[in-house]
C-alpha cells in the first residue's frame, strides 16, 4: 500500500498550533515537574482541554447522527501519530497527561457498541473540569503474560452486576481517571482463571464506584510529570453493560473474544506510543546537532561514510534510525486510517522505535559529555524518558516475538 506523505492544510495548521504549545509551554515546564514528581502540569491541562473536549465532542455528534464517512481513507490515526510525535517532542511526560480517553478510550473504540461510545466517551465531551481516562491489564503477577491474569470478573445473577476482586499496577493516568476526575478505567479481568486468555474480557470502571482504591503511586525514573497507580478491586460491583462489546462478547462464557479485542486495541495504541518516543529521540538528536553547531561541527550529508569523523557518523546514523522508525509509525497508522489489518506493522513500529530512542538518547549524552549528564540540559531527562518505550504497550521482547510469529506463520503455541 502506497503512503502519501502530504498533510492537509487543516492538520498543517493543527500541528502548528501544536508546535507552539510543545514549544512555548511543555518545554519551558519539563525540568519544573520533572524534579517535582506528580505535581500536575495545570498549564498544559487547561490549555488541551477545551480543544480535546471540542474533537471528541464532533467525533461522537457524528457517529450519533449517523453521518456517513467521506470517501475514501481517513486520517485520523495518521493526525493523533504527528500529535504525539510534537507533543512529546515537547514533554512526553506532560504529554501523558492530556485530559482525553487515551488508552481507555482506543479500548472503547476497539471493541465497544455504538451504545456503549456514546455512554462512555460523552463526559470527554462536555463539562468545564477535564476528564480522564485509563486502561489497567498489568498485575503484580501478570505483565507481558496476559493469560496469567488474575483479576476476577464474577456475574452475581440476583443484581445482575460484575463483581471485580484483584489488583492492577502501573496504570498510566489510573489516580486523574478514579480520584481527580469523573473519569474510567478499562480493566481486563477474568471471569475462568483456569481458561487462560480466553477467559479474559474488558470491563469498564467509573470514577467514583465502591469498593475501588487507588492504593499507591509510582516515584519512576523517567516521565515523571505522569502519574502510574496501583488501582485495588475489593468487591467492586459495576452494571452488566459496564462489560465492553457485542451481545456475542458480553455472554458470561469462555471464548476468545476478549482476548482479541485486548489485542485491537495494542494494534490501535501501539503506533502512538512508537510516535512518541520518536518525538523524545527527535528532541535529543536536534539538540545534539545544535550544540555541535555551536562549536563548529557540522554534519555533511553529501560526503561518503569513510570521509566523516566518528561525531558525524554517529549523528548521522541517529537521525537515520530515527527516520526509519518514523516511517513504519506512519504506515502502521495508515494502514487503521486505510481499514486495514496493522497487527504486524504496529509492533514492528513499537519495537524499532523503543531501541531507537533508547540507543539515540544514550548517544545524546555520550556526545554532548559531562554536560550532556547534567541536569543544565534536558539530554538526561530525555535519556531517563526514554526506556519506558520499550518496555509500556508490550516490550520490546514480546513484540519482536509478535513480528517473528506473523512473519514466520507461527502460531502462539510454535514460537514462544
């Protein structure tokens, strides 16, 4: 499938405002909140609301009003990608903070009814306090085995409700979503432990339910504007349709069902996370050019390998890498945008660009020397921020395992 590469004039005028608000108020605040873990970047908050409560208010008009698509591809996916690149090209911390559905919400989108989007998504649309949403599948036991998942989803049959019982951690926006907000979380629960993924099912958790607890926040070692909680379920009831997806999905029975829609919603989330940390190795690699810039040294594109010096190599072998993660981001985001599967190209994407920035912003420091490990710049704080890309929306590990199996037409069970 070909890609165009031209943007339409009305997301080129979106990204410049986005470039203004990375340039003039995320950068300008990522050392503050970065020595002030948890403190909330309320600048950026109260900027991004109205705009985010603006888009996802016409997106959800337009799907109530049954209003038919446009010809041919959208691109929507291919916008939210350049949004996250500049975004945390700015701050991937304050970023992270953006008051909108985020992860929660690529779930709902993935797998819920028409009904269920509109029931869920409309407080991300309206009021004036910002709104937040998460997602929670990661448990003390269970990290990139998701069959080990132990949170139970029990139906009582005389209420009718889903009863959670377990713990979930680091849960990125977990406490704004439960404690600051109106907001939800997704919880990927069980309701057979002893059936393994097929057991799994997606349930959706309001702000404000009993018997749910925000038990601890993480002090992290990078992207430490953002807040990851621990969230604890004891005897927490939610409604029958709190259960995201069709009538099929919904029934209290073993299939795989749930499982497939956790994986649609990586295959939707995992491009925006390969953008982001792209956005971070594109802030260290333009720093590094500038302060070698600074000094005299220039980077020659027209020269061959053998004629450039170990500093332009390495320069120049960053921005490549960095270039060829950006451009598998931008397929597997158009390929959504297309309608079509991208389950191998958002892992390849996640994958590259998770060793990418983490071997661009190691490199950043190495270059720039003592000072490049201070904190007078934000080369550290980029490197610091940079790891969790490989490691959050699958690890680098269990997406190259994800690549090798659809490219070697192995099933789970062959490749392991």
């Amino acid at each position: 499938m070909a890609i165009s590469f031209e943007i339409p004039e009305k997301l080129q005028q979106t990204l410049q405002m986005t470039e203004a608000v990375a340039k003039g108020i995320m950068r300008g605040e990522a050392r503050r909140l970065d020595e002030n873990e948890h403190e909330r970047p309320t600048t950026f908050i109260s900027m991004m609301w109205p705009v985010l409560r603006e888009q996802q208010r016409r997106q959800l008009d337009r799907a109530s009003q049954g209003e038919r698509k446009r010809e041919g591809p959208g691109m929507l996916n291919v916008s939210m990608v350049l949004t996250f690149e500049m975004l945390s090209w700015g701050d991937v911390g304050q970023m992270l903070c953006m008051p909108t559905a985020l992860l929660a919400g690529a779930a709902i989108e993935a797998v819920g009814t028409p009904e269920q989007k509109e029931r869920f998504l409309r407080r991300f649309a309206e009021g004036d306090a910002p709104v937040w949403g998460a997602m929670a599948m990661t448990e003390p036991g269970a990290g990139s085995d998701t069959s080990a998942i132990q949170t139970t989803a029990t139906l009582d049959p005389e209420t009718n409700e889903w009863v959670l019982n377990g713990e979930k951690i680091f849960c990125t926006n977990g406490k704004l979503a439960l404690e600051e907000s109106n907001g939800i979380v997704v919880v990927w629960a069980t309701i057979d432990r002893s059936a393994g993924r097929a057991g799994m099912k997606p349930f959706v958790v309001e702000a404000g339910t009993p018997g749910v607890t925000v038990e601890k926040v993480e002090i992290k070692h990078g992207i430490r504007a953002s807040d990851t909680a621990s969230i604890v379920f004891r005897d927490a009831r939610i409604p029958y349709d709190n259960l995201l997806g069709s009538a099929e999905v919904r029934r209290p029975e073993v299939t795989t069902m749930g499982f497939k829609g956790a994986m649609a919603t990586f295959d939707a989330s995992r491009p925006l996370i390969a953008a982001s940390a792209i956005g971070v190795g594109r802030a260290a690699l333009e720093f590094v050019k500038e302060k070698l810039a600074d000094e005299g040294i220039e980077i020659p594109y027209d020269k061959p390998y053998h004629a450039l010096s170990a500093v332009q190599r390495d320069v120049i072998e960053m921005e490549m890498q960095l270039k060829a993660a950006w451009l598998l981001t931008l397929r597997a985001a158009s390929l959504i945008d297309h309608g079509q599967q991208n389950n191998l190209e958002a892992s390849m994407a996640k994958t590259k660009a998770g060793k990418v920035v983490t071997a661009a912003t190691q490199k950043a420091v190495e270059l720039l020397g003592p000072l490049g490990y201070s904190r007078e710049w934000l080369v550290e704080k980029w490197m610091r921020d940079a790891k969790i890309n490989d490691i959050y929306e699958g690890t680098g590990q269990i997406n190259t395992l994800i690549v090798a199996r659809r490219i070697l037409e192995y099933s789970s069970r062959e490749l392991r």
